[in-house]
C-alpha cells in the first residue's frame, strides 16, 4: 500500500488529551483525515481545519485506507473494533488499523486475529510522551504486529513520534507500554517523595532540580512533571483515570506471566486514594499532593 498523502485518507478516532494533536500533525503533514469521537465538539476545531466527519467507526473504515485509534479504555477500544458498526466489519481487505490506545496485550492479540481472517492488517502501537509529546510530533511508538506491516507505517507513525520501535508480533507493543508504565509507577513515587523533601529540608526544589535532573536520578518524569508539582499545576497531560486504567492491566498481565510487582502495587493503592478524593481527572502529578 502507497501510504503517502496522495494516495491515502487516514480515520482517526478518538480525541482526547493526545489525540487531537496527533490528528493536527497528519493533517499539517498532507493528510486528509476522516475523524470520529463520542462528543463531536472535541473535533469542532480540526473540522474547521478541514478533518471530516463521520458518526461511526465503521463509517470512518469504509471511507479510510488506514485507521487509527486513540480510545480510553480496553472496553473503548472493544467497542470502536467489533460489532456491526465497528472497523473490522467495515474496512476493506488489505487495509491498515493501528490502535494507540494503551490496552490489554491479549485484545490486542484477539483483534488481530480477527483482523487477518478479514484480511485486514492491523497493529498495536501504543505511546508514551504525554501531550506535549503528542503536540510535538515526538512520541515514543512501541509497535507490535507483522513487520512487513511495521515498515510499511513507518513514514505515518513518523508524523507523530520520534522514537519508534518494532517490538515483535501482536501484542508486543502493549506488552511493551506495560513496562513503559511499571517504570514510571515508581519513578512518580520517587519523584514525589523527592521534591517533598527538598522542601522539607529548606531547599528551593527549582535549584535541586537543576543539580538532580542530569544526574542519575534524571528521568522524563522529574524534568518535565517535577516542574508541573512545583508550580501547582495538576491539570492533565495525561490524566489519573487512565494511569489506573494502565496500572490495572498491568497488574493483571504481570499475574499472568507469574511477575510480582511490589512498586507497581503501591504505586496504583496511591492512585486509588487519589481518585477517591475526586482527583481522577487531574494529571499523575497530581501524586504529589498525597505528600503534602
């Protein structure tokens, strides 16, 4: 498949906190996007920027070559794929489908199986970068599926993302984001309890800052959220809600493979409290405020 922008329509479905700025960057790449989202006024903006409109995933599949989707859930994600009015009952054979969203590893091999009795090509490539990688096109990919189907991708995934990696066969890529997850668990913990005791201690956590984040304990987290904690600003790069989502399949898929994860548990306990104070639609810095 030709997959350059004069040969393919991209469907994208799922505008939340990432999604919208992954479709601003096909669409300032050359791409003609076909979009879908449960409330239509989350797209007001890229259809005003010429991105279409369609009311159903199925729709989006018939009109697409490729689609994408950016979903919260597993459930989400079960939902936009199965079913009368889902993608894999609509898209042409030899079609491209790429879920993003971080799901459970065994739907996503359970999509492509049923991807390839239809003949329809389908990945999991879940992300990591939160919305400023989005906005800035340098997401971290993790692929999975067939690797004819990877390189053939390449350029599009390339329009979102900067580091990306095939994995290995169906499935691969979420496995891949669950131990992207595991390890950023328990890094916002340690970032956290870090910034607290500066404070503590009497020292300005801007300037440990700049002597900690280039040292050892440098981490993604600690540079681009510990800032975030200083300031107050909770407000979503990538919310709560999802990394308890993340968190949970995690757990389970580690059950399944005999793994005890003892940071990844408390880690999640922490969270729980924090969803129950109401705070599920903050952002993981939010974490920072159980230390206070």
């Amino acid at each position: 498949m030709d997959i350059t922008p004069e040969k393919t329509v991209i469907g994208f479905i799922g505008m939340g906190v990432m999604g919208k700025s992954m479709v601003s960057n096909l669409m300032n790449s050359g791409y003609q996007v076909i979009v879908s989202t449960r409330t239509k006024a989350r797209a007001e903006d890229l259809l005003e920027h010429g991105a279409l409109w369609k009311d159903t995933p199925g729709e989006v599949a018939q009109a697409s070559n490729v689609v994408i989707t950016m979903v919260g859930y597993p459930s989400d994600v079960e939902e936009v794929y199965f079913g009368d009015s889902g993608i894999l009952a609509n898209a042409d054979k030899d079609n491209i489908v790429v879920d993003m969203t971080t799901s459970s590893p065994r739907l996503a091999v359970r999509i492509y199986e049923e991807g390839k009795k239809k003949g329809v090509q389908v990945m999991d490539a879940p992300v990591s970068g939160g919305d400023v990688g989005a906005r800035e096109a340098r997401l971290s990919i993790m692929v999975g599926g067939d690797r004819e189907t990877f390189d053939m991708i390449v350029p599009l995934l390339q329009m979102m993302g900067k580091n990306i990696v095939y994995q290995g066969g169906a499935g691969s890529g979420q496995h891949c984001k669950m131990a992207n997850q595991i390890a950023i668990a328990s890094t916002m913990m340690g970032v956290c309890e870090s910034m607290r005791y500066a404070e503590k201690a009497g020292l300005d956590p801007e300037t440990v800052l700049q002597s900690i984040e280039t040292g050892a304990a440098g981490s993604w987290s600690l540079s681009n959220l510990a800032p975030r904690m200083i300031r107050g600003d909770f407000e979503p790069g990538f919310y709560v809600k999802h990394f308890i989502k993340d968190m949970g399949i995690a757990l389970q898929s580690a059950e399944e493979l005999g793994l005890e994860v003892h940071g990844l548990t408390l880690a999640k306990s922490l969270y729980d409290k924090l969803a129950g104070q109401g705070k599920e639609d903050k952002g993981t810095q939010v974490l920072y405020t159980y230390y206070q």
